[in-house]
C-alpha cells in the first residue's frame, strides 16, 4: 500500500492555480521524482504535504490518516521529514547544534525537565552529540562541527542540511533538490545515499532537475507542468514520453 | 554601607530582570517592551496577597509567580501570533495597558497613592529589616533564579528558542511546535520578572505604577543590547553597568537637576555607539541587526 497519498489535491494562489487536481503516490522502499520545468508547482506539492500551505481541494493521507490541514511539525512527527531547496539552517547556530535540534523526543526540550532531570538530559545531549558526529562525519563535516552554519560554502550548507534531515529519522524523506550546488565530485555519494535510504525502507519524494541523478536513483517519475501531472511511470517511460520530450528537455 | 547594600540590592533584582527579558531577546529574538509590565504585576500580587491575606514572602512570591505567568499566556497566545515589529507593537500596547490600570484601578492598587509601609520579610524569625540582611536575601533569591535560567538556557529547550531565532520556519519543520516553544518562553520570563518584582517591593517598601513604566521595559532592553545578548556574562554586565552609572554620576558632583538627564543621553548614546561598533554588546554572543 502507498505510505504517502495526495488525492485530487488542488491550490490556488491569488486566483493563480500552482496546483491542479494533482493525485500521486509515494511508496516505500522507493525513489519517486517530481521532475518538471521550474514554476511548475513541485515545491508547492512538497509545502501542501508538511503543511506550510493548506489545499483548497482534496487530501492527503499518510499512512492511511487524513492529514489535510495539520501544521507542520504534526506532519513532520507523523515521520515525514522536509530537505528545503533553499537550506533553511540556524545560520548562528554550530554546525552540531543544527544537527541537534533536529532529535525528536529530547528530554531537555521542556524546560521543567531540563531543570529536574538534568541527569537523564547530559546522558541523552552525550549520546545525541555522539550520533551527530557519525552524521556530520557521513556528510564529511566533522571537522567543521564547532563552525557556526553561516560560515559553511553553499554546497557544505547542503549537505548539513541532509545530514540535519536524516537526523530526524523520518520514514519519508521529501528532498528539493538534493544535489543542486553540491560540488561534481561529491554528487555519486550524496545519490548513492539516497538509494540506499530507500533500499533500508524508507519513502523517498525527490525534486531533481538533474536527468541523470533521477534514471539513476530513481525508481519511479511524475513529470509535472503548470500544476497537472502530465505523465507518469519509470523514469525512462516519462522521460520518453513525446510531450515530456518535447517541452521539457527541448527535442 | 547601607547605600552600597542598597546598590547591591538594586543590582540583583535586576539582573534578575536582564537575565529574564535575555531568554525573550537573546534567545528566542523576541522584542519584548514588556517586560517592566510583568515586574509591575508580580510586585503588586505579591505584595498585595502579604497585605489581604496575611501571607509569608514565599507564599507570596508563589502567587505572584503563578498570577503572573497565567496573565503572560493571555498576552503572549494573541501576541505571538504576530510577527516582527507588530510583535513589538503588541508588547508595548500591554506595557502601556498594565500601566494604565495599575493607576487607575484606585480599588485595589490604590493608583498613584500607592501601597505604603510595605513590610520586609521575616524569615525564621529573622528579620530582614536591615539593608544589609536584605541584600544578602536578594542575593542569594537572585543567585537561585540565575541558576535556573543557567540550567533552561544550556538544554534543549535553550537551542530551540535560539533555533527559533534563526528560522521558525526550519523548526516546525523539525516536528517542534514553535508557538508552544515562544509561549513558553514567555511565561518563564514573566514569572522571573514577578520574583524581581517581589523583591523590589520589599527593598523599597513602596510601590506605585511610576515603577513599572514602558521607560522601565526600555531600560531593561538596553542592558541587553548594551551588555550583550544571548548568554549569561553579558546581560550581567549590562546591569551592573547601567546600573551603577548613576550612583557614579552622583559621586563625581553632577547637580541632582542635571543627573537624570544627563543619564538619559548617556544610555541613549551608548546604545547608538553599541549598536554601530558593537552590535553584539560587550560581552553578548549573538548581533542585533
């Protein structure tokens, strides 16, 4: 059965519709990319699943639960974690702080707690600290634990907040564009990431502009313009579908 | 000596006060002029529960933490909602309502009249009548509130708020529910507020709302933007600075009618100066902008 399910989900902005009677699915142990020219309505698929933004018509189901309309960290304890295209890092924050923040069920974040139970809280911080070292060591940033985040180049930035995702330990993982401005080299690792994120069970939701990156890594395609999907499939089936071809990559 | 312990005093209920208002400013990056409005109310619910019900100071302070907390959440559930300066605007429109009513509600404050003859606490059959004996008590209530704000800003819960600084919209993202993180916040910087506010009324054993006015909240901001914002040290030094600097002025020979002018244009000066060359204050960790 599908994990995570947008049913007949439609959004309009200023009379602008960004999207349209849009149904998809997403399946675990899988990759499932949203792929389309930009302005096309992806990012805004990805904000009415967590939440940001509440659609006008249908609903979206995760798990079999209706959750329209929750806010986003309902969404996000439901187990669907959120890669922003645009990072979103506690810029004056350290690179390890960003990453513990993201720990879900801290003791010490009730402050009556932090306060009566400090115990039971250092042991949890010591034991978060440890298991934000192998992230930030996964990423290659262990050496820039103690750097504030805004002193971090783009790509760095990047992958701080992929290491801050996995973090959460969601069971889907809604990525907006992963590898755009990643360095070259360090793109391979970063997919090969992704397969096997899906490969251990999760539900991966992917937005890529990159061809190669999505029939690499990605075991199903939506291919979507002007808030409407207009294809799906494989994604060598949606990238050789004749529309697709004709708009999208121009031949 | 009694006027040093006095100074001392003064400088514990409001490094109470700075350190309070700090958790709002340096963490959560809330810009609360309101804060003189939580101090006013903790004063006048303690010092009024010892007056009708005959009450010792720390069933007192009890209620006037517990009232005052319970008023911030009916502030901080409508104001919170807003964002940036209209938050600011919101928390100065209560600054300015908690005054007018602490003036004007003549039945119960007594208004500009104000509670007279205030009695210092007894602890043990300890008197604290003496300036010094008082000092020590508000020092050591001070030390313990210290700690505590210590021990809620070095957590988890700390990082978040300053998390929330830096992008609410990343926290939610998170699965931390930031409203309740900001409302939060709020309650414990108002019930710290109602402590100093307590023990103000017992040093000086008079209250009227003069005490408590929006000047009052900005004097409190600006030992945060002046001494730093967002750890301990410099909240700390803010006040000790602010605080002093009047008692300085009056030992190098500035005529009383001069002083309190001349006080205002020089915290209004240091703010400026801070703010261009410093904006991390002396010893602060995170920059207005």
């Amino acid at each position: 059965m599908s994990v995570l399910v947008l049913d007949h989900v439609s959004k309009a902005f200023d009379g602008i519709q960004a999207v349209k009677d849009v149904s998809l699915t997403f399946e675990h142990n899988a990759v499932t990319a949203l792929i389309g020219p930009n302005g096309a309505g992806k990012t805004t698929l990805f904000n009415l699943i967590c939440g940001f933004v509440h659609p006008d018509e249908g609903a979206i189901y995760y798990r079999g639960k209706n959750i329209t309309g929750l806010p986003p960290w309902r969404v996000t304890r439901m187990g669907i974690g959120r890669l922003f295209q645009d990072v979103h890092l506690f810029d004056r924050l350290t690179v390890r702080e960003n990453i513990l923040t993201a720990f879900q069920n801290q003791t010490g974040e009730n402050p009556l707690k932090a306060v009566l139970l400090r115990r039971r809280m250092l042991r949890e911080e010591r034991s978060h600290n440890r298991r934000a070292l192998e992230l930030l060591d996964f990423v290659g940033l262990a050496d820039k634990a103690d750097d504030l985040a805004e002193n971090l180049s783009y790509g760095q930035q990047k992958l701080l907040a992929v290491a801050r995702v996995l973090a959460v330990d969601a069971d889907t993982l809604l990525l907006d564009e992963p590898t755009a401005g990643v360095s070259p080299a360090l793109i391979p690792d970063l997919l090969d990431l992704i397969r096997k994120l899906a490969t251990s069970g999760k539900a991966i939701a992917l937005i890529e502009h990159n061809m190669n990156a999505v029939t690499n890594s990605a075991d199903r395609a939506y291919y979507i313009a002007d808030g409407e999907v207009v294809s799906h499939g494989s994604p060598n089936e949606v990238l050789g579908n004749p529309t697709v071809r004709m708009h999208y990559i121009g031949i | 000596m009694n006027y040093l312990f006095q100074v001392l005093t003064i400088i514990s209920i409001y490094s109470i006060l700075a350190l309070s208002l700090n958790l709002l400013i340096g963490y959560t990056g809330l810009l609360s002029l309101s804060h003189a409005a939580f101090y006013g109310i903790g004063a006048y619910i303690g010092t009024l529960s010892g007056i009708v019900f005959g009450l010792s100071f720390f069933p007192c302070l009890l209620l006037a933490i517990a009232g005052t907390v319970a008023i911030s959440f009916v502030v901080s559930l409508p104001s919170l909602r807003l964002k940036g300066d209209y938050f600011v605007l919101a928390s100065l429109s209560f600054q300015t309502i908690v005054f007018v009513v602490l003036y004007n509600w003549i039945a119960v404050t007594r208004g500009p009249f104000g509670l007279t003859n205030i009695a210092r606490p007894t602890l043990f059959g300890f008197s604290l009548s003496s300036d010094f004996a008082y000092f020590v008590f508000s020092g050591i209530i001070a030390l313990a509130c210290l700690g505590l704000l210590y021990l809620i800003g070095h957590s988890p819960f700390g990082r978040l708020l300053k998390a929330v600084r830096e992008d609410e919209i990343a926290v939610s993202a998170l699965g931390k529910d930031i409203t309740r993180l900001k409302v939060t916040a709020f309650a414990i910087a108002a019930g710290f507020a109602a402590v100093a506010g307590l023990l103000f009324a017992g040093h000086v054993r008079y209250l009227d709302p003069t005490s408590f006015t929006l000047l009052e909240s900005v004097f409190v901001v600006s030992i945060i933007i002046i001494g730093g914002a967002g750890n301990v040290s410099g909240p700390l030094i803010g006040t000790v600075l602010l605080v002093t600097l009047p008692e300085v002025l009056r030992f190098v020979g500035i005529p009383y009618t001069i002083a309190p002018n001349l006080r205002q244009i020089i915290y209004g000066l240091l703010i400026i100066l801070v703010l261009r060359f410093k904006p991390q204050g002396i010893s602060g960790e995170y920059g207005f902008e």
